[in-house]
C-alpha cells in the first residue's frame, strides 16, 4: 500500500510504538525480580494479525529481533486465538530464544475481529535445570537447562489454566517469583490490546488494520532506499567463539555478505558444525543479529518492523551450529553466540561503509548466574546479571565505558537491591581501566565486578567470552583487552577460572569478571 496518508501514518506509526513502550514500563514496575524490575531484561512488541512485527519499544535487541520469528511458528502449532486466549512458550526449536526467556502472546480484537497480537518476552531469573539461574556453564543438552513449554494456552477465553501454571510453577526453583513476573507480562499484554483498541477508536478498525500494512510497506521502502545507497559486490568477514564449554576449541562464524539490485544477503556457509557445548544458537539469533547491525549499517531511524527485513536473504547451513537442532544445549546462544554474530556482521559492513561501523566492543554478556538456600529466610534464591564492558571506537569519537553494546542493553541491577535480595554482597565494583583499545578513537574501559557470598553455600554458573580472543580493533586500532574470571576464597586467595563453567563457593568466597574493553579505531597519532 502507497497511498496511506504519511501524517496520519507516522501519527498512527507512533502511538503503536508508544504502545510497546508503555507495555515495557508496566511490565517492569510490577515485576517481582531484580533482573526484570531493575535490569529490564524485558521486551514487548505488536504484531499485525499475520504475525509480522509491526512496532516494539528500544528494549533489548536480542529478544525483538529474535521475536520477527517466534509469534508465526508459535501460532501455527496453536492455531488461531481466540478473544482472551493467551499463549505460554519458552522451547528455542519454535519461539527462537532460550529457556529463560518466556514469551506470551495475545489476540487483539476490534468488534469481533482479530485485528493484531501482542507479545511479552521476558527472561526469568530460573526455569529449572541443572544450576540455579537456568544458565549452567557446561551443559550439552536442552534438558539440562530447564523446563521446555511447548505452545500452549495460559488462558483460555480469559480463564486461567491452572493446571499450566502449576506444571510451569512445579519445576523452579523460585515459584513464586515466577508466578509475579509471569502476571507482569499479563499485565503488559492488557495495557497492549487496552492502548489498540483506543487506536482503533481514534481512527477506526479498517484505517488501524489498513494502517499496520502501510507501516510495513513504508518501512521497506525506506530500507531499499538505503540499500541503493550502497556499493554492490561481495564481502567475507569470521570471528569466533573461544570455546563452546565443552573443549578448548574455537567455534567459527564464517559469513559472505552480497548486495545487488534487489537484496543483501547473508551467507553462513564454513560456520563450524552444532557443538557438544552451549553456544549452540536457534535460527532466529542469526535474523535478530542482522536485523540490529542492519540499522547501523543503513539508518538507525529506520522504523523497528519486520520491513527491515523484506528485502534480506539468509543462508545457515544445515548441521552448522547457528541452526542447532534438538536436543542441543542452547542457552548462551543468546548470550555470547549473538554478541559474535553481530561482531562477524559488523566487521563485514566496516569493509562496506568504513565511515559508519565501529570497532568491536565487548563482545560477550559477561553472564553469572548465583543461586542456594538463602539462609535469612530458608528459602531458595537465584540471581542472574549480565555486565558491560568497553564499547568499541567509533568513527566519531571514543567508545563508552561499562556499557552493553550491541545485543544487550539491560541495565546493571543496583548494589543495594543486589544486596537486600540476596544473601549477597558486590565488594567490588569499578572500571577496568585502561582495557579498552588504543587508537585515533579509543576503545571504552570494561568493569570489574566482584560478588561475595554470604552465609551460605552457592552455586555460581559463568557464561563468558572474549577469554581467548580479543575484541578486534578497526582501520589501524589496537584490539581491546581480553577479560578474566577468577575467584577467591575466604582468605583472599586467588584462583583463575574459565570462560564457561559452574563452581561452588562458601562464606566469605566471592567470584571476579573483568570484562574486556572495547577495540580501538584508527591508527592514532
């Protein structure tokens, strides 16, 4: 559709997005965990009634990118929903993401008819499995991670399903915790269907459905536009991971990327086969790395719909471990093996536009995930953080330090809610100074965060990256500095530990990651 008119549609392109940013916030301020009320490790989105992403919030790129692809397949084992269902999945192989990060999806109806859906991913502090947090060092199997639920309906014409939410609620560690966040997301998903019918009131059904085609179609438009802008041919580019968990081998990201008339095109082909490991990533990561490193290489302003998309062609090879099948271990495939794609894409477009592409940040979620029995209560625990590091140097200016870059943008969760949930405490906090890369625009500085337990006996999981292999510098810049993970016990006693695994620690030991800074880019002076 052409012929929309453009104010009406950037009036009605607006309130959707405000929509998914009200969402968000309810979402966050009736959460009952840390990492959603203070993190915000939370997405919402509105898709139109064929299941195409229409409008989300700037919540974390991960979850938006990874949900262009998750609302259809789910839909197409449940089929269509009627007023007041609403859909519970978290399995990787059908909702594009890992255990942890849940997703509900509802209809939205306007006088008897379904006009869209609204979606809520967020990630839950636990779902079970083998370590506390759902996020173990060293898993090689799904099974291991935590309870898989398949698509199934929470609520039926606006009933609760108890018997879902009890199995759901069964095997965790933390009940009911995930019962309020689980009801966060509900409620997000009211004010979502509550905000478009007051669309569809303003401006009636058809112009609302009409409207969300147009925004679509604008959208690619705008996107062809900016590909035309472009040079055509063919680029190669690799990065790796340091390791799967499982062995000391890097895993391969190799990656051709090809612009014509009509398209650009990833091409995956030499990406190392599915690994024993968890950095095993669901085909949906490779879409949500290259629908966020496309804005940066085309136009950040760039509406963040699925018409982005529209003019994009991916190839992941059969068998490689960018399109794991299951039972693999999947769990830091979002969380490291996303952060090395877009550092792959990125470094292909810095040969295509130079000027707009900067060097790698940090690469890796720096993810620790603690869990026991708290001994102020006797009940069990489970806290997950993500930590920044250095972000690369940029074309106009130095990278920033202590930030997520790229696939992540949660925020930290504050010492004092760190320390009054948990029997926990944060005995150093600060930046890793002088970590980040050398050069006309240096790279940013990663932090170094040290947790201590208290009381009690936990069990630590670290999913890291960036060990091995540092964040790469661009044009003539140095790399940044690798990160490293160490403990020590109650006697200040030091010990290295890997980039992935799970340990135990005691009264008093505490865990350490510096994390790396960020690449430099431009040779200096």
């Amino acid at each position: 559709m052409t012929d929309f008119d453009p104010i009406r549609l950037e009036v009605l392109r607006n309130a959707l997005e405000a929509t998914a940013q009200e969402m968000g916030s309810v979402l966050k301020h009736t959460a009952f965990s840390p990492n959603i009320k203070e993190r915000m490790d939370a997405s919402c989105a509105i898709f139109t009634a064929d299941a195409e992403l229409v409008a989300q919030a700037e919540h974390v790129p991960v979850h938006l990118g990874s949900m262009l692809r998750a609302v259809k397949p789910t839909l197409e084992r449940t089929g269509e929903l009627d007023e007041g269902d609403v859909v519970i999945v978290n399995d990787p192989f059908v909702a594009g993401a890992h255990l942890p990060d849940i997703t509900l999806i509802a209809p939205v109806f306007i006088d008897s008819r379904r006009i869209a859906y609204v979606a809520s991913r967020a990630h839950h502090s636990d779902v079970g499995g083998m370590e506390p947090g759902s996020m173990p060092g060293r898993s090689i199997e799904i099974f291991q991670e935590g309870i898989i639920i398949p698509p199934v309906k929470l609520y039926r014409a606006g009933v609760l399903q108890e018997d879902i939410m009890s199995m759901t609620l069964a095997n965790v560690r933390t009940s009911a915790e995930r019962r309020g966040d689980l009801n966060a997301q509900l409620s997000a998903l009211r004010v979502g269907a509550r905000r478009m019918e007051e669309v569809a009131d303003r401006f009636g059904a058809d112009v609302l459905e009409a409207g969300l085609a147009a925004i679509l179609d604008y959208t690619e438009r705008r996107m062809r536009a900016r590909m035309a802008e472009l040079p055509r041919g063919s680029w190669t580019c690799e990065d790796c991971l340091d390791n799967d968990g499982s062995s000391d081998d890097p895993v391969w990201i190799r990656l051709r990327i090809t612009i014509d008339e009509e398209k650009i095109s990833f091409d995956f082909t030499g990406t190392s086969p599915q690994v024993a490991g968890n950095v095993n990533a669901v085909a949906p990561m490779c879409w949500s790395s290259i629908f966020y490193s496309l804005k940066l290489l085309t136009d950040a302003s760039l509406p963040p719909n699925a018409g982005v998309l529209r003019p994009v062609e991916v190839h992941i090879p059969k068998g490689c471990f960018l399109d794991a099948q299951k039972p693999a271990a999947v769990c830091a495939g979002n969380t490291e093996t996303t952060q090395r794609l877009a550092d792959t894409v990125l470094r292909g477009f810095a040969q295509i536009a130079p000027d707009r592409i900067a060097a790698a940040s940090n690469g890796t979620m720096n993810l620790i995930g603690i869990g026991g029995i708290d001994p102020r209560n006797g009940r069990p625990y489970t806290y997950i953080e993500t930590s920044g590091g250095g972000q690369g140097g940029r074309p106009m200016g130095p990278g920033m330090s202590g930030v997520h870059a790229n696939m992540s943008n949660t925020l930290n969760t504050p010492i004092e809610s760190l320390e009054i949930s948990y029997p926990l405490r944060c005995v150093r906090y600060e930046l890793r100074d002088g970590s980040g890369g050398a050069g006309e625009n240096p790279g940013g500085d990663g932090l170094i965060r040290s947790i201590q337990v208290i009381g009690h006996d936990a069990r630590v999981s670290l999913q890291t990256d960036r060990r091995a292999f540092a964040p790469y510098g661009l044009h003539g810049g140095a790399d940044g500095m690798r990160g490293i993970n160490w403990s020590t016990d109650a006697d200040g006693n030091r010990q290295d530990r890997p980039a992935k695994g799970s340990l135990t620690l005691k009264d008093k030991e505490a865990v350490t990651l510096e994390t790396p800074g960020g690449g430099g880019w431009g040779a200096g002076v």
